[in-house]
C-alpha cells in the first residue's frame, strides 16, 4: 500500500489544499468520479491532470501576488 509522504510547507494549509483539489476535479470533470471511486483508484493520468492544474492555478495566484507587489513597492532611498 503506498503513503504519501507529502507535507506541508504552511502548518494548517492542508485543508485549504484538499480543498483547492477537490475544486479543480470539479473544474476537468472529475469530481463525480472522486466520489464515486474515490482518488485511489483513479488512473495515474487522472491524478496527475489535478495536480498539474493545482499547479498551472498556484504559479498564476503567486504571479499576481507578485505583479500587485511590485506595482506598490516604492524607491528605497
């Protein structure tokens, strides 16, 4: 039986990361599938095209976080 081994950089970001996946299978058409079969036994391709999409959503939320800093960051002297 595999374990997942993953752990969290932010303590408490593991909720709002389940969370977050179960919205993006929703997204790609695959939610019903979760609840019917569940994520172990789903395809290996299935799985990966959620983490793949979590990832392509957290690179686009980080890019803006950063476009918003630099737009309000001002000259140090």
């Amino acid at each position: 039986m595999a374990r997942n081994r993953n752990k969290t950089a932010v303590p408490g970001a593991k909720r709002a990361l389940e969370q977050f996946k179960y919205e993006i299978a929703n997204e790609i058409g695959l939610a019903e599938k979760i609840q019917t079969v569940g994520y172990e036994n789903m395809t290996s391709r299935e799985c990966g095209s959620i983490g793949g999409w979590m990832t392509k959503k957290m690179v686009q939320l980080a890019e803006q976080a950063l476009a918003g800093q630099a737009g309000t960051t001002t000259p140090q002297q």
